[in-house]
C-alpha cells in the first residue's frame, strides 16, 4: 500500500486502482471515486502510482495477458459447453420416463 493517499479535487481521499488495458498492463493509477460520467458532478482527478514500464516489461505483461484471457475465453466455452449437455442429457431422461 503507498504510504501517502493523495486526496483528489473533490476533497476525498483518492482509490487505488490496476488497469488491465493493453497499453498500461498492470500500471496502478489513483482516481476519485466519482471519476466518470455516471456522476452528476465528476472528479477528473486521476495520477499514476506506478513509474511507467520498460519495454520488455509491457511485452511480457501484455504476452501473460494474452494467455490469461485466452484461458478464461476457453474455459466459458467449456462450461456453455458441460450446461448443454447437461441440458439435452436432462431432456433426454424426462423423455424416457
Ligand atoms: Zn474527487
């Protein structure tokens, strides 16, 4: 945790955060939590905790990334995949019954 929480525009003490965007890979940021559009009256106040990455850093990062949501996107499609069967497994008993 940093030792010194900054405290935005609005006067509440800024949220940590980690972006997982391809351009800032793990990059912790500070921002208000009423930082957006959704609020009726925003804080803009926004700063990076983290120095910026090295090359080779945001290509190893991004490549992990890469692996990770490759993972999660085959493991949704396993499990869409077990329900049907479970589904027309479950069709097919109640019509032999
Ligand atoms: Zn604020």
């Amino acid at each position: 945790m940093p030792e010194v929480i900054p405290v935005c525009y609005c006067g509440n003490l800024a949220k940590l955060n980690t972006s997982w965007s391809n351009d800032n890979p793990g990059m912790r940021f500070f921002r208000c939590k009423k930082f957006g559009n959704r609020f009726r009256k925003p804080c803009q106040f926004f700063s990076w905790f983290d120095p910026p990455l090295t090359p080779h850093s945001r290509i190893v990062l991004l490549g992990l990334l890469k692996k990770v949501r490759t993972l999660e996107g085959a493991r949704k499609r396993e499990r869409r995949t077990w329900l049907l069967v479970l589904v027309i497994v479950t069709v097919l008993l109640f019509l032999k019954a």
